[in-house]
C-alpha cells in the first residue's frame, strides 16, 4: 500500500507542470501606457454608450425570453461595432422561468393593495389565508412542523445599507431559504420583506430555491413600504392575504455567453479574462444589475484594442457576457466546464457586476512572486482613487466557479451603498448611473486588464489540488 501510494504521488509530481517562481514584473514602459489609457478613458464616453444601446434596444432581458435572445444577437453586433478581433458565442442551457401577472391584496376590514412581485423559481397560484409574522429567518425555521397549516408565512428581516453590499446576504437567505421553511411548517404561501434597502414601494425579485423533496408553494416579496404596511396591521390583529400568482417553470432553452476578444501582440493563446453579465429581471430595464458591467468592460477592452499593435499588451483581452447570471450562475459555470483545460492559459479575471459606484478599492489574492506586480498595478490605479488592499479577492460570481478551480482573480470593488436601493426593482434603469462614475469603472478596468495582460510572468491560476481521501 505505501509503495503504491508513494507511486502514485510521484506520478502526479511528473504530471503537474512547474510553475515559474520568478517575480512577476510589470515594466515602465507597460505603468506610462497605462497611465496614458486611464486618461483616455476618464474622457471617454464608450462605456455610457453601451449602457444606454442595451437598456433601451433591448431593455429587460430575462434568461430564456424573446428579449435574452435580442440581447445575444444585440451583444455580438456591439462586440463587433466595437472593433473587437473575435467574436463568438457558446451555448448555455437551462430551466425557463415565466412570470405572467402577479398581484396581491389584503383582504376584510381593512382591505387593500399591496405592491409585491413573484420571487424567481416560485409556482404560479392562487392563495387566500392568514398570514403569521416572523421577524427573522430563523424564526421561521423554528416554527414547528404543522404550525402554519393553512395560512401564509411573512418574514419581516430588515436588510443593512452597506458600501460592500454585506447586508445581501442575510437578506438573500430570507429570499432562498425561506420558502423551504415556511412549507416545512405548513405554510401554504410565503411572503417576505424583499432583500433591499430603498423605501419605495418597489418589490424587490430574485431566485429562490425549494428543497428537494417539498412541494412548492407562491412564493412573493414586498416592497419596503408595504411590508411596513403589513406589520402594522398584523399589530392590530389577525389579518388575510389574497395572493395571485402566474408564473412558473416552462421547459428548457438555450441561450448563449457571448465573448469578444482583443488579440494580444505576443501570447495570444494567454487570457485576462473580465465581463458581466448580460441576463437582467425583468422589471426594470437591467441597467445597473448588469448591463453596467458589459457596458465597463466591453468599453475597457474596445479601449486598449484601439492602441497600436505594437503598443498593445502581449496576452489576449477576452471579454465575456455571460448568461443567465441571476438564476444560478449558468453561464459562468457553463464557462468554467468548456475552459477548464486552459485554465492556465487564463492569466487574471475580474467580473463587474455590483452596478455603476465608483470603484474604490483593488483587491487580488496571488502567490508572493506575483505580489510586486499587483501593487504595480494598485499604483496604477492610485490616481483613480482606488486604495489598494492586500486583505480579500473577489471576481465576481460568473467568475467564481473558475476561480474555485485555481483561476487568479482580483476584485475592483465599487460603492454599493444605494446599490441595494435600486437591485431586482422596476427602478433599475438608465437614468441611475452617473456618467462620470461609469468612465472611472471604464478606466480601472482598462488599466487592469492592459497591465495584468501585459506582465511577464503569471499570477498563480494553476489547478487546485485536492485533498487526498484517507
């Protein structure tokens, strides 16, 4: 056993290529050219261009609807108006979701409308019944088993504002865990304060999940407001909900992540990979959830192809808009399995997918011998107003399965405190993004993307090992 073992261990030494230990370096030369693009791009208007073509052609794309196939052919022809060298797409398929109408009420004594929207991946259904209140998830997790047989679960969790976006995740677990909870109960319907921090009357969507096993039941949020509305009612006495629901599950389809690259000078077959993605909800125009960060980074990498071709950087600039994002991360994950195989080959990778806020701080987790050149390219992106930090990483989620592989990543975070104002609303549209803000996450991007393409040597993407079973 341990000569087979020990065999085995030396073979898998003998398969795994040597990694390059020499420091990573960015030149003088690659830090002026740079330099030079920031202060194109500050001055560009490409990235305002893209953002307001997408949200008006096109306007909402939800994954799998007559709009998700525009927006492919929409992201093909701006990939090439853009002067990009290659563009193509890659197939990406999934469950379709529809919602068809949706309403919901209160009803007896104090009869009244109430502004709320299907979550995603909730059944269509019609429901009338009590509704019991609980303040947390956890809450309702507790309940025990048959407790709410009959009526509607209402959890009421207030989300934090955060320029990180930290509150979302407590928030989005009442969005994706709780349904699940409420039918362990016997609840019949759920309804729950919706995942933001605004104070319109603007439901907030998003994607549930329903565990395996449960029969799923209408599952809706609520705005702000009405949430509000609703426990001050329920502090009056019992209260009836109607709620409405036409939607659900309707086959597969196949969309499409479309990809357009930049063609390095010397190493072509070697990628900075950097994207968004193209899906949106479909109750505002998808602006800045994401058509901001296609918009960024089709406008970084269309920057940077415009230089000389002696100027530009020695590895491709890839550009990805990914698919179906907001359902589950398909497009990412659909691209994570085709590139597997050269997951070497992809030097760096960033995703823009936190709206349009400036970016304030550049984060990247690498080997030591390729920490010289993040802080080269942390210098870079100093007169940005960008701090740079040596404590996180973060590619953004269609990047994420990849990056759980072994591809290095960085983060350009951006100010997201009224990020969650506007996310999964009818009020995600053109008229919230600065401008000039937008150029600032145009110029970061490009000199990003132009210096980490640009380095001799690596970043450490490199398959990760894992752990031999015992």
């Amino acid at each position: 056993m341990r000569r087979t073992a020990l065999a085995l261990a030396l073979t898998l030494l003998v398969a795994l290529p040597l990694r390059a230990q020499q420091p990573t370096r960015i030149d003088d030369a690659a830090m002026a050219r740079a330099g030079q693009l920031r202060e194109v791009a500050l001055q560009d208007d490409t990235g305002w261009k893209v953002v307001e073509s997408l949200t008006t052609e096109v306007g909402p794309r939800l994954a799998g609807s007559e709009a998700d196939a525009h927006a492919v052919e929409w992201a093909k022809a701006k990939f090439r108006a853009l002067g990009y060298d290659k563009v193509w797409t890659e197939p990406v398929t999934f469950p379709k979701w529809e919602r068809r109408a949706e309403s919901a009420r209160i009803v007896g004594a104090h009869a009244q409308r109430l502004h709320a929207t299907a979550l995603g991946g909730s059944p269509g259904g019609k429901v009338e019944a009590e509704v019991v209140r609980f303040e947390t998830l956890d809450a309702l997790q507790k309940a025990a088993p048959g407790s709410l047989a009959g009526k509607i679960a209402f959890v009421d969790y207030r989300m934090t504002r955060a320029k990180d976006g930290s509150g979302y995740g407590p928030g989005s677990r009442v969005r994706s865990a709780g349904p699940s909870a409420a039918i362990r109960a016997g609840a019949i319907a759920y309804v729950m304060r919706s995942a933001g921090t605004d104070s319109h009357r603007n439901p907030h969507t998003g994607i549930t999940r329903f565990d395996e096993g449960l029969q799923p039941v209408p599952s809706a949020a609520l705005s702000l407001p009405d949430a509000d509305q609703l426990a001050r009612l329920l502090a009056l006495g019992p209260v009836r909900i109607a709620l409405d629901l036409d939607c659900g599950w309707n086959g597969e389809y196949t969309s499409q992540n479309v990809i357009g690259e930049i063609s390095g000078r010397a190493k072509p077959d070697e990628v900075v990979v950097i994207g968004g993605h193209l899906d949106s909800w479909d109750l505002g125009t998808g602006a800045i959830d994401d058509g901001a960060g296609v918009a960024i980074t089709m406008a970084a990498g269309h920057l940077i192809g415009r230089l000389p071709k002696a100027q530009r950087p020695a590895r491709t600039i890839r550009v990805v808009a990914f698919a179906n994002e907001e359902q589950g991360l398909y497009g990412g994950n659909a691209y994570a399995q085709k590139y597997m195989g050269d997951l070497r080959k992809h030097q760096l990778g960033a995703e823009s997918d936190f709206g349009a806020g400036r970016i304030h701080a550049f984060t990247a987790k690498v080997p030591d011998y390729a920490k010289d050149a993040i802080a080269r390219i942390a210098q870079a992106l100093a007169p940005l107003g960008i701090e740079h930090r040596v404590d996180g990483e973060g590619c953004g989620p269609d990047l994420s399965p990849f990056n759980d592989a072994g591809m290095a990543c960085a983060g350009l975070a951006q100010d997201g405190t009224d990020y969650f104002d506007l996310h999964h609303t009818p009020d995600d549209t053109l008229d919230k993004i600065d401008p000039a803000a937008l150029a600032q996450n145009v110029a970061a991007y490009g000199v990003f993307a132009y210096l980490a393409a640009d380095a001799d040597g690596d970043f450490g993407s490199a398959p990760k090992v894992s752990e031999p079973r015992k």
